[in-house]
C-alpha cells in the first residue's frame, strides 16, 4: 500500500503523521486490498474558527476509487470523522464484492 500524506499551509509533523497512519490501520485491517491512499491535511485562511482544518482522503482499491473529507475546528477530530466516513466506504464496498447469492437447494428424488 501507497501512503501519501501532505500538508496544505501547515507542516505535516511526525505526530500528525503516526496518527494518521495509525487510524488508517483500521481500514486495512477491514479491507486488505487497498492499493493508494492519498491524505490532505489543509488549514484554511477563513475568519471564522469553525471548520477551517479539512482532512481529505483519496483510496484507489481494487476495483473503484473512494473520496472523503471531513472539517471540523481540530485537525484530530477532523481526521477521526474522515476515517468512519472512509471505513463504512470500504466496508459496503467489501460487501458488495462478496457474492450473498446462494445455491438453490437440490431437490431429492
């Protein structure tokens, strides 16, 4: 698996950087097939405090692409709700990869 993190007006610190590597664990741990991960941690010049740290998310898997992003006024709390929005992604792709059809029973003669 590829891991691109990069910083947008801020510096991706080696504590940001395990922590994020940290949580994406839990997507690998559900889906195993995940080929790219790209994250983009950005600070936005607005006026209001609220949601100016977004953490967006691209995962290139086998067989689709995935794209989430999450604002919030504290870049940890942002990336924690980027990794459930991306983790019920992987998992409803996972389950529709999985074939839930079953054989019909046979009959006894």
């Amino acid at each position: 698996m590829n891991l691109t993190i990069s910083g947008h007006h801020l510096e991706v610190t080696p504590a940001l950087r395990s922590y994020v590597t940290s949580k994406l664990d839990r997507i690998i741990r559900h889906f195993d097939q995940v080929v790219d991960v790209k994250v983009l941690l950005t600070v936005e010049k607005q006026k209001e405090k609220e949601r100016r740290q977004r953490a967006e998310c691209n995962i290139h898997v086998k067989g689709s692409d995935m794209f989430a992003e999450s604002a919030h006024e504290d870049l940890y709390a942002a990336v924690d709700d980027l990794v459930d929005k991306l983790d019920r992604q992987v998992i409803r792709h996972k389950d529709r990869l999985q074939d839930h059809h079953h054989e019909a029973p046979k009959r006894l003669m």
